[in-house]
C-alpha cells in the first residue's frame, strides 16, 4: 500500500462512517481522526522518562459522533460489527479484553478530572493494522477524546488529551504504556519526526529527508502487549532504579543514567535487570545522536543507529522474534536501504526501514519473495511519509 492509496482509503473510511452513523443513530455533528505511528528509533524508552523519534502515519482511526440526551455513551465498531453501551455515571477501572476498553477508558478518565462529559452516540473505523505495533489503540483513544470533548464543548490541549489518554489505557486497558503512542498522535506533522522528551514532554519537529521513504513491514505475527511481557519490561526497569538509587539518590528513572555510571553502579544487579537498563540507556543516546543525523541529512549514520537499536532490543530487552529478525536481515541486504530494525513494543508486529525512494520497489519484491519462502507468511507493506496528527475531518 502506497500513500495515494491510503489517501483514497481515508476518502472511503469517513463515507463508511458517515453513512453507517446516519444508519443507526441519525446525522454526525462531526467525524474525527487520529493516526497511528511508526517509532523510528527510541523503543521502550518512553516509560522511562527518556527520548523517542516517532512520527504520524497516514493510517487513521475515525469516530463520527453526535450528543444524545441521556447519561448514555453507545458505540459501535464496524471493525468488530458490535454496539457496546455504557453509562457514564458508572465507569469503573480495570480491562474487559473488549475493544471497548479504549473508548470506555477514555470517558472514565475525564469524567474523573471532572470534565462535564455528554451522551453520545459514536462509529469508529480503524485504519490501523491491529496487533501490528503501530499503535491503533492510541489512535482510537485521541480520536474518541477529540469526539467526547468537542460533543461536550469542552476545551484541553493536546498534551492534556496525551495524558489522558495514556492513563485511560493504564487503567482501563491495562497495559502500562508511555505516552508516545498518544503524543505523536496529537502532535503529527507531514513530512517529519518529532524527538519528544518523555519526562518534560518537550519537543521538536525534524524533516524528514525527501530522498527516502519509510517503508513499514508487517511479518503478521500478532502480540498483545497487555499479555504481561511488556509490564514484566516495565517492572525490571523499575527494579534496575531501585537498584542504582542505593549510590544515586538523585536518579529518579534510567533515562538518569549514562553507560559508564551503568557500568560502575550496575554490576551487581541481576543480569537481565542489568542487560535491560543497558538497553535502554543506550537507546536513549542513539536517539539523541539519531537526531543530530536528521538535521544533518546523515542517513547512513541514522540508519547505522537503527541498526544498532534493534541488536540491544534483541538481545538485551529480548522483545524481539525470530519473524522480526529475518525482516531486519532481508531488509539489509537489500541495495538503497539506509536503517532497519524492529518498531513496537515487540514480540512479533513490524520492522521500519529507511529506504531510498528509487529503491521501494525492488525492496518490496525481495522482501515479500524471501520472507514468504522462509516462513510461509505473506507479509503487509506499507510505504508511508509522516503524516499530519488528529484533527476534525473537514471534507
């Protein structure tokens, strides 16, 4: 899938949910989007305080919405084909497993900082590959907010929706994620990275250079970061603080720490507490020297650091797989690719590659060929440019 078609796909998806919405419950006041992302370097990073380079995609969850006049929210997923209904005066914490965690998350946590949410009705139709590490739950749950604040005339910024809708996936969804995932999806520009400070949700736009594309490739082996492995990442990174505060007190998470403070405090740790703080404290200096790379149109060092990214999260985060694995190696021996390495939080979903435009093609066929002859899988490419963050849809 190229951009021209996920720009008609787009076309199509707010017709569906229109017309689908004027079906079930009568006119939208408005449809809203919100896009997934890709992470081009800084992985598990952001629940550490540290640095990420995400940047939007042009694959959009949608949510038509219209007030109703009872404490009512209804919703219904054509994804899924299911009406969920819920009462906003009783929303409780904790996951169901349903789709609807997001959506009901994100009206529990506003209705808990006091926002005057209304009834409403809303259709979503997601865009976003699911399970593919590329966020379609963070889209749903920007795009649900934008929905429920505008329907309640109630006004937030974006980093208030961020935050948010990070604590409604904390608390209702139950994955203990960062805030990246929400962050670029508000916060999206066309054409660009955004290196974000995760700590003081600082930022900066970074253009992305016109001579590649960003080619995404899904080995279609699915993970669910709520299974357990992405919070057990969570709890040894914590337990590395703990550990490191006994010398440090200052440290207050690992993006606190350098390699060579790591190295000195670190060595009686446990081995994998230790080989998990090492990655992320590694990935936090490529990021920020990935970052100078961008500025200065230095592909090959940006894509030497990818690849650099996705060795320390093979062996020593171990979030990788054997089908993420072969992408990345495929991926490298192809002519015109400047960076691979597994994007998401891991355990199957997508690699990203940095690709020369005039290379895309052949790039496509080889991979798809080879990954297909190894694994009897055929893989979903996606060949995106940065896309702009959430919005009302106008047209």
């Amino acid at each position: 899938m190229d951009q021209t078609d996920q720009a008609l796909n787009g076309q199509a998806t707010v017709r569906l949910v229109s017309k689908e919405f004027n079906k079930r419950y009568g006119e939208p006041i408005g449809i809203f989007r919100a896009p997934g992302r890709v992470n081009l370097i800084g992985e598990h990073t952001d629940y550490n305080d540290g640095f990420v380079m995400p940047a939007a995609l042009a694959f959009y969850a949608y949510v038509g919405v219209a007030p109703r006049g009872d404490r009512t929210l209804s919703v219904y997923s054509l994804d899924f084909g299911e009406t969920r209904n819920f009462d906003l005066d009783h929303l409780e914490p904790g996951p169901s497993g349903n789709w609807s965690d997001y959506v009901r998350g994100v009206a529990g946590v506003l209705r808990s900082q006091g926002h005057p949410i209304v009834g409403a009705n809303l259709v979503i139709k997601g865009e976003v590959p699911i399970g593919a590490g590329l966020s379609s739950s963070a889209a749903i749950e920007v795009a649900t907010a934008l929905s429920l604040l505008t329907v309640s005339n109630i006004n937030m910024n974006r980093r208030e929706v961020a935050l948010a809708c990070q604590r409604a996936e904390h608390e209702y969804a139950g994955t203990k994620c960062g805030v990246m995932d929400q962050f670029i999806s508000g916060f999206g520009r066309a054409n660009h990275a955004l290196l974000l400070d995760c700590r003081s949700l600082d930022y900066e736009l970074l253009e992305i250079d016109e001579r590649v594309r960003i080619v995404i490739c899904n080995t279609m082996v699915k993970h669910e970061l709520a299974s357990g492995e992405y919070n057990q990442r969570w709890a040894d990174c914590e337990a590395g603080v703990r550990f490191v505060q006994r010398f440090l007190p200052e440290v207050r998470a690992l993006r606190d720490l350098n390699l060579s403070q790591l190295a000195e405090y670190g060595t009686e740790m446990p081995s994998v507490i230790y080989r998990r703080c090492r990655h992320v404290v590694s990935e936090n200096a490529r990021v920020l020297e990935a970052a100078q790379a961008l500025h200065a149109s230095q592909l090959e060092r940006f894509g030497a650091l990818m690849g650099g990214s996705h060795i320390s999260l093979r062996d020593d985060y171990e979030v990788s797989c054997h089908e993420l694995d072969l992408m990345v190696e495929l991926a490298n021996h192809c002519s015109g690719v400047y960076g691979a390495r597994m994007t998401g939080g891991g355990f199957g979903g997508c690699t990203v590659n940095l690709v020369d435009a005039d290379a895309v093609d052949p790039f496509k066929a080889t991979v798809a060929r080879e990954y297909r002859n190894a694994t009897g899988l055929q893989p979903e490419i996606y060949v995106c440019a940065a896309a702009e963050g959430a919005g009302e849809v106008t047209s």
